[in-house]
C-alpha cells in the first residue's frame, strides 16, 4: 500500500475518535445554550398550533 493511505489510516485510527468526541461535545454544548430556550420552546409547541 502507499505510505499515504497508511499514513491517514494511522491518523484516522489515532486522532479520529478524539476528533468526533469534541465535535460531539460541541454540538451539544451549542445546542444546550440557555439562550436557545425560547426558540426549542416555541418548537415543541408548533406541533399543537392550529393555523
């Protein structure tokens, strides 16, 4: 094999869960905002809005 693909595969295997975990924690960071209250609440009364 190329010493490139078996590069990025050594990173891939290193690295890579440690990219998505702080992706994850990030995402969930953002998304748990206390200043997105107000929009997740008017989401989850959409559903039961007549128009």
């Amino acid at each position: 094999m190329s010493d490139t693909y078996v590069a990025l595969a050594e990173f891939a295997q290193s690295w890579g869960l440690v990219y998505f975990v702080l992706v994850f924690v990030v995402v969930v960071l953002l998304a748990m905002r206390p200043s997105r209250k107000r929009d997740y609440d008017r989401a989850a009364r959409l559903p039961l809005s007549e128009d």
